[in-house]
C-alpha cells in the first residue's frame, strides 16, 4: 500500500510541476522572433492541402501601374483601355495543389492562363510577436507568421506563356496570426510573386480556410478599424465652449478653451481635450463644435497609461479626425482591465465594442 501511495503521490507531483511548467504548449512568449529553413514535412504538406483559396484575387498595382510590370500583355492591354483598374481587385481565382504542385488559374474577363509551381526542396518559416495587444485564445501573444516557398515556374499558359519561355522564379508566401504551433486556421492570406528576364508581376488574395482565435476576438473576427466608423466633417467654425454645460467645465476652462481654439479633430464635428492627473493618469473631455457643449465621458474620468509591467508600445490615445472610433491603450477609469480598448461614440457618449488584454 505504501509503494501505491508514494506511486500515486509522484503522479500528483508530476501533474502539478506539468501544469505550472507547461501551461500550455503552444503558446508564444512575449517578444518571440523566429525564423527557419527546413525541408518540407508531411504536417505542412498537409496544411497546403487544407487551405481554401478565395474564388477573387487582386492584382498587385502601385502608382507607376504597368510600367513596372512585365509578361503578361494581354493583362497590359485591359489595363490600358480600361477607365479604372476594379477589374484588377477581382481576378477570378482557381488553385489546386497536388502532391508536389500547386496551379493557379486566374482570368480578367476574357482573358485567363494558369502558372504551375513545383514544391521546392525547402520551405522558410517565420513567426515574431509584432507587440499589438492581440492575444491568442489559449494565452500569450498573437503572433504573425509567414510560410515562404521560393521555386522556378515550370510552366505557364494563356496570359502567362509568352513571359516564360526564358523562365522565371516565383515567390509564394502565405500570411497570418497564430500561436506558437501551426494550423491552417493560421493562415489568412497568399502573396504570389513571379520575376524572370521577361515577367515581373505580383498577386494576392484571401484563404477562407483561416480562422485566427484569439481572446476577446473570437474566431475570424478582424480588429476595429477606424474607416469602419466613419463619419462627416462638419464645415463650420467651432462654437464657444459652453462653460455652463457641466459642473466640471468651468474648473478646467482654460485647457477646454484652448482645446477649442485648436480646432476639430474627433468624430467629425468634435474635439477631444486632454490633460493629465498624475503619473501615469490622463483626464479626456469632448467638446461638441456645433454647439460649444462638453462632455466629460465616465471611462475618461482619469485613465491609466504607460503602466508599469505592460507591453504598450504604440500611443495610448488613438483617434481620427473623420471616425467615431477611440482607442485606448491602458486601463480605463474605474477599471483594472489592462489592455487595449476600442471604443465608439454614439450619442454624446463612449461605448467599448472590444477588449484585448
């Protein structure tokens, strides 16, 4: 009985040194950066196979448009006697991966061709903690990675042909967040670059298959972004401020006044006024300029920034001239949560759409 007892008693020792030691598996420290060159494993091979390609794809397009790109003519010619390039955001988009190769097949209107690439021998891999708040669902940093493929084109047709008859080299890279191990679900987006004596050109979509988890995201969920919340720019010349507005606005006339005196820069016709209360603390008010009244919003009543022991990098305070959107990076009044919060502004007053720890 005793020999059973000390057995039992070792596993218990074990399972708590496994679950303080080992919280879990995959999760990324703070401040991970790394990189690797490896052959091909079976575990990948099945992650290229599960990936879902999106049927639209764009077309890779700066200032200088086709001037800088090459080998595919017939794509020129659309470009050139089209008004707009819309129809470079919507290639229609096929891919199939077979055991060694993947075929794209893409088409702008009439015109289509497929590129068919051979796995290479190698694969590079890269993943850091970019220190943008994002958390993943089981803990630790949201991190972002990439899964680079670099090989010849062994074939082209339709558009393409004409561009490889010397060769050319592609670059294919697969784009998205995770934890420390890799998923599918990680992967977000492509990147397909093709450069050779006679083509250079670029393309890129979505993968559907991904499906980024991360705490207070839930999955699939995109960040807030500011142009999602847009809003009108008022044209007129601020109002006075009210002073008599709120109990609060005459104590702190002169920083509203000369907040006011600056002009616009919140939601479209608001100013956002702030100052500080202390170390590590901000007070914020908001000025209505149609109507010179103030506001003091509760969550603003004395916010913490720049606290000790976080890992807040970018500006505490973050907000647009043309949205509604706010963001604050700390804690917010009356609050220990810790983290970077989006809030929106409806109705003369702030309300939290998210949270990231």
């Amino acid at each position: 009985m005793k020999s059973l007892s000390d057995s039992l008693l070792a596993c218990l020792m074990l399972l708590a040194l496994a679950s303080t030691a080992f919280p879990c598996a995959c999760c990324a420290e703070r401040g991970t950066y790394f990189s690797s060159t490896s052959g091909l494993d079976d575990f990948e091979r099945g992650i290229l196979a599960n990936m879902e390609y999106a049927p639209e794809s764009s077309m890779y397009l700066d200032e200088a448009g086709f001037e800088v790109i090459s080998g595919v003519d017939p794509l020129r010619e659309i470009y050139e006697s089209s008004e707009t390039a819309a129809e470079f955001d919507k290639i229609k988009t096929r891919v199939s991966v077979s055991s060694n190769l993947w075929t794209f097949t893409l088409s702008v209107d009439e015109t289509s061709g497929a590129l068919t690439l051979p796995f290479p021998a190698e694969r590079e891999y890269y993943a850091a903690d970019i220190h943008d708040g994002r958390r993943s669902s089981g803990g630790g940093p949201l991190l972002y990675k990439e899964l680079r493929f670099k090989g010849k084109v062994s074939s082209g047709s339709g558009m393409f042909s004409a561009g490889l008859k010397k060769g050319a080299d592609y670059i294919l890279v697969f784009q998205g967040r995770g934890n420390g191990c890799n998923n599918v679900e990680d992967f977000t987006h492509w990147r397909l670059s093709v450069n050779g004596p006679d083509s250079r050109y670029s393309f890129f979509g979505r993968l559907p298959s991904g499906k980024v988890e991360e705490i207070h995201g839930g999955v699939g969920q995109a960040l807030p972004k500011f142009q999602d919340h847009a809003t009108e720019l008022w044209p007129g010349t601020p109002k006075p401020v009210d002073l008599n507005s709120h109990r609060n606005a005459r104590t702190f006339r002169t920083r509203l006044k000369q907040a006011r005196n600056e002009g616009i820069n919140f939601a479209g016709r608001y100013i956002f006024a702030n100052w500080g209360c202390g170390t590590n603390c901000l007070v914020g008010a908001v000025i209505d300029a149609t109507t010179g009244k103030v506001y003091f919003p509760e969550q603003m009543a004395g916010l913490g920034v720049g606290l000790p022991g976080t890992d807040i990098e970018a500006e505490a305070l973050e907000y647009q001239l043309n949205s509604s959107m706010f963001i604050v990076r700390g804690a917010l009044a009356g609050s220990d949560e810790v983290g970077t919060h989006f809030l929106l502004w409806e109705n003369n007053e702030f309300r939290r759409i998210r949270y990231i720890p």
